[in-house]
C-alpha cells in the first residue's frame, strides 16, 4: 500500500494521503513522499491543477506525536530530530506554494495542527459539512508555532490567536467565514465539487496561471508601489504569450480560443 496515493485525470493530479490508521499524520514517510512527489510535479507541464484529499475518517492530524516522542530517545533529547523535522515540513509546505499548479485541499474529518495547516498552504480548500479544524497543540502543551505561518496568512490576527492560544476547533462553516476554506458542501458532494473547481482551473491557459499564481504570492510581501510595479512586469510578460495573443482574439471574435496547452 502506497502511503500516497497519484491518479491523473483531465490534466489534474489527485493526491491522496493513505495513512488512515495513523489519521494520514504527517509522518517522515508521509513527508519525503509528498515532497518527492510535489517536486516531480513542478516539472510535469500536463498537470494544470492538483487536489490534496486523505483516506479515512480524517484528512490530516498533524505531526506523528508517536515517532517525535520516539525521537527524545537520542542523547541530546530529540532536538536535532525535531529541528529536521520541523525544517522538512516548512520545506515541503513551501513546496506547495511554490508549485506552478493551483493546489486544493479536500478536506473531511479533522485538519488539525500541521492539518490545518496544510489546508492553510494549499492555494484554495474544499470541505465537507462537519469537518472540524483546529491549531490545537496548545491543549498537549506544544505550541503551534510552525502551523501559526500559514494560518496567520490565511485568517485574521484575532482569530488564529484565538485559535492558537485556547486550542478550540472550528467548524466547517466557521473556517469559511474566516478565509481558511473556500466553500462547504455536503459529504456527498465533496468529490464533486473539489474536482469541478480544479477542472475549472485546469481549463485555464497553464502559462497564465503559472506566472500568475507565482506573482500572487510574491507580491502579498511588498508595499502597494513595488506590487504594482512588479505585477505591470508581470502582465507585460504574459501579454507576449503567443497563447495569451490567441485567446483575446478568440474572445473578440467569439470563438474558443485554439491553445497549444
């Protein structure tokens, strides 16, 4: 059994984290699997979306707490172990963003701790009704102080604090209302409507979307004058596509645009 799981289907890749009995925890197999596998994907031009999805009752319950305690049995009480774990989770979470594909989450269960946190990284989530969310290492006495990065780009300051520092879950329809999670349907509908919003996606000139979702989050850094000034650079680049010039002139004249993707 492969602890992740790929199929591709219409220029979308589904990825499915297959650790059920361990609620898909992002262990050190379950790390340098995602990792290899987002890296071979920066290279695949047939991939134009990708949807992130767990086995089993949860979609992700963070770190595996049973191998970071197995790893204070070293002489200097674990800190080099967790000092590279905590670096090759940043690593592969950054992996995600700095993917050239737009990267959902589809999400059922629980997200909790680096759980959540991946649904933070991932570019947009989907989640089903009853889906629990929580930053809730606090309540064991390990702050979460890595999943807080993403969280605290995703969500307003008071509300991860407040997450942050009492451990309480949120519910589906709460973490819609504070930007954590795009949309919340039905158990049922799940499948389908994480799959219409990366066709959707993947539908899209590729190019555009590459240079475009590189730029998004390059400039949520900068100050207003340099985002506009970088992003005009942005825009003139992806004015010259050859792609771009073919689908302003099939909108113009009312046809589906002939792109070579």
């Amino acid at each position: 059994m492969e602890i992740l799981e790929r199929r591709d289907v219409n220029a979308v890749a589904y990825l499915n984290l297959n650790a059920p009995d361990r609620l898909n925890a992002l262990s050190d197999e379950m790390l340098a699997a995602l990792q290899t596998t987002l890296d071979g994907l920066k290279e695949d031009s047939s991939v134009r979306a990708v949807v992130l999805s767990g086995s089993g009752k949860a979609f992700c319950a963070g770190h595996d707490l049973k191998q970071m305690t197995a790893g204070r049995q070293a002489e200097d009480g674990g800190k080099a172990y967790f000092k590279d774990l905590f670096d090759r989770c940043a690593q592969m979470m950054m992996t995600v963003q700095s993917l050239p594909q737009p990267v959902i989450a589809r999400v059922h269960g629980i997200a909790t701790a680096a759980g959540c946190q991946l649904v933070a990284t991932c570019d947009m989530a989907v989640a089903a009704e009853g889906t629990r969310f929580g930053v809730n290492g606090v309540n064991i006495g390990l702050f979460c102080s890595t999943p807080m990065v993403a969280l605290t780009r995703n969500v307003h300051r008071k509300q991860a604090f407040e997450m942050l520092t009492t451990g309480r879950f949120l519910n589906a329809d709460e973490a819609r209302d504070i930007g954590l999670v795009n949309h919340v349907v039905p158990a049922d509908q799940l499948d389908a409507k994480a799959t219409e919003l990366a066709e959707t996606v993947a539908a899209k000139l590729g190019a555009a979307v590459r240079v475009g979702k590189e730029a998004f989050y390059n400039q949520i850094t900068m100050n207003t004058s340099d985002a506009y000034a970088y992003t005009g650079d942005v825009m003139v680049e992806n004015m010259l596509y050859r792609d771009t010039e073919e689908g302003i002139s099939a909108f113009l004249e009312k046809r589906d645009p002939d792109w070579s993707q």
